[in-house]
C-alpha cells in the first residue's frame, strides 16, 4: 500500500512536531511511521489515556493531514490524491490514520484485521 520509505518517530516527536502539540502525556502508547522523503504517506496508531484525549488525538491527526495537504499543494501536488484519501479513524480510546498510495489495499488490510 506504500511507495515510499517510512521512518519510525518517538512519542514525543510525534505529538509535538506532527500532531499539533498533542500531550505525550495523554498518549499511553503509540506507533507512528512516516515519509522520509517528506512525502504524504504516514501511518499513526495512538492509544490515549480516556475518551476526551482521544477525540483531541482525532483533531489533531485531522488537522495533520489539512496541513499536510496545504503544504504539498505547491511542491509534491502528486501527493495530495493520497491525503484526499486518508483513513482516520477512532475506536474507544485508540486513534488510527492511515495515508497510503494505494488507499484501497490499506483499507482492506485494515478491514480484514477486524
């Protein structure tokens, strides 16, 4: 589902530099995988602390993904279908985003873990 190489990021740069200051604290645990070549394509599961934290996660993955798109406009407008095609989701206390090449394996691969 990805064309691109992805690096792993700590909790801490995560929540700080990608997802608009998002509390680490807030943030139990966290697996975050992203472009290296400052591409579109990331992937972001986060178990928050309780059900508000985890609607403030789902903002600001939102948020990541509304400046990501205006970001890339201008220098990589072939990344943006990608952004237009995210899947970000919530369940309970845990938050998913999922920006992929192919948008349609990345959601079944998803669907068939359920």
């Amino acid at each position: 589902a990805f064309t691109q190489a992805l690096e792993t990021l700590d909790k801490e740069t995560a929540c700080e530099a990608l997802y608009g200051g998002l509390d680490p604290e807030t943030v139990e645990e966290c697996v975050v995988y992203t472009s290296l070549s400052a591409g579109a394509e990331e992937i972001a599961v986060l178990e928050l602390t309780g059900e508000d934290a985890a609607e403030t996660a789902l903002e600001a993955l939102n948020a990541r993904i509304a400046a990501q798109r205006e970001a890339l406009e201008s220098y990589q407008p072939e990344e943006v279908s990608k952004l237009d095609n995210a899947i970000v989701e919530r369940k309970g206390n845990t938050v998913l985003m999922v920006v992929a090449a192919d948008h349609a394996l990345a959601r079944s691969t998803l669907d068939g873990l359920n």
